[in-house]
C-alpha cells in the first residue's frame, strides 16, 4: 500500500497527536519522556499536554506522570463496533460464559497495552467491573500477560526493563512465568487485576499472529479446583473456535 501524502499546514497538530500516540506504548508517563518522544522541547509539550487535558482524553496521575482519561473509553468503545474481533466473539463468549458461569472476556492488544472489546456477564448478585474499552497494561492479569508472552521473550524482556516500579526479582519472576505460558499455551492470575479475582486465559490468533485472547475472570471463592480445571479447558476451547471464526471472516 502507498504511503499517504504528508497533509501540509498542520505541524502543531501533527505534534500533538504524535503525543497522544505515544500513551499506546505505555500507561503513564512524564512530560519529559514525552518530550524525548515526538522530538520537541519540554516547555512545548507542556503545552501539547496542557490541551489534551482540556479536551479531556490525559489527565495527571501523581507526581508529574501522566495517562489517558476515561473519556478515551467512549473512543475506544466506538471502535468496538468495527472492531473484527468483536464482530464475530458474541457467539463464542455466550457458550462461554452459558458453560462455565463466569464472566468471558476478549481482550486485544494494542501497541503495549491490552483492551477490553467484548465481554459477556451471567447473573450473578456478584459481577465483575470490566466493561469494553477498558484498558490494561501487559504484565497484570491473565489474558494481558498472554498477550506479553506472545510478542516474543525480547520484545517482553524490553516491556519489562521499562517498568521502573518493577524491582530486578520481580522481572525474573515475570519472565520465568511467560516463558511457562508461551510451552503451555495458556496463562492465569489470581488478584492481579482485581482483589479476590481469579482468571485464565489462551491465545487468540490472526493470520498465525497472536493478537487477542480469551479469558475468563470470577471471584476466587465461586471456583474450586475442579472448576478451575473445567474452565481452563473451555477456555482453551473457546479460543480455537474464535481463531477459526476470524479465519473463516477473513476478506
């Protein structure tokens, strides 16, 4: 495909999406890495992030470092209705989720972050928070560190080096568990996302690249070992019906 033509006129703007951009490579950062990013001086993209906060899509977390406001969920779940996952999940989570009385969830990866685009809830008194368009980071939870594993040991190993809350041990840990994914073909975490939340997931792939997974997600003390065992295999099962749905939708 061609590259399309530089639209001329528009350097600033082009400046400022290039720093919202850069939020997909990582949940929060500094105005300075910012700065370093898109190649401008510090006191201009004070200014850039000045006016995406005005308009509502980063906000200020602590300490100078910054992320995406929820107003980019109402973006994100927009994208959801074209997004090709989505379109062709809702079957395949219903049985999911019919089966194993749990909450079923696809999630996609985006750039170094992990989505939320479907998700199907039975009726329970007690459901889980997630809602589509929400956003993780790669090395929490289930279904995100599947897709972790899935980029590959170095691209991983660099995800992590950048995570400068992670202590050296904690980076060996987390290594040695997506190396276990990537021979097992399956991942779970158990209150690394939300408290007392245990969850599995596998991998969902697209033209032989892994670029979603399916997960299923419930409170810890509604799933003994039997049930864990039950829903891993479902799980499994759920995300090789999806891999061959999206190869059969395949244009």
């Amino acid at each position: 495909m061609a590259a399309r033509a530089r639209t001329p006129g528009v350097d600033s703007a082009r400046k400022v999406l290039q720093v919202l951009l850069q939020f997909e490579a990582q949940p929060e950062v500094t105005v300075e890495e910012l700065a370093q990013a898109v190649s401008a001086s510090v006191s201009t993209t004070y200014r850039y992030v000045a006016l995406l906060r005005e308009v509502g899509l980063v906000e200020e977390r602590h300490r100078g470092r910054y992320s995406l406001s929820p107003r980019v969920l109402a973006l994100a779940r927009t994208a959801q209705a074209v997004s090709r996952i989505a379109s062709v999940s809702g079957p395949v989570l219903h049985r999911l989720t019919t089966d194993c009385g749990e909450a079923a969830i696809v999630v996609e990866r985006l750039g170094e972050l992990a989505v939320c685009v479907d998700i199907r809830q039975p009726d329970h008194p007690v459901r889980l928070s997630f809602v589509p368009g929400q956003v993780f980071p790669l090395h929490r939870g289930a279904a995100p560190k599947v897709l972790l594993a899935a980029l590959g040991r170095d691209r991983a190993r660099a995800y992590l080096n950048r995570i400068d809350t992670m202590t050296a041990e904690e980076r060996r840990r987390l290594g040695a568990e997506l190396d276990e994914i990537r021979s097992k073909g399956w991942g779970e975490s158990a209150a690394e996302v939300d408290q007392g939340v245990w969850a599995v997931a596998a991998p969902v792939s697209v033209g032989g690249s892994v670029t979603a997974a399916v997960t299923v997600a419930a409170p810890d003390y509604r799933v003994d070992t039997g049930a864990r065992e039950r829903i891993r295999m479902l799980v499994r099962s759920a995300a090789k019906e999806l891999t061959d749905a999206l190869a059969l939708s395949r244009p």
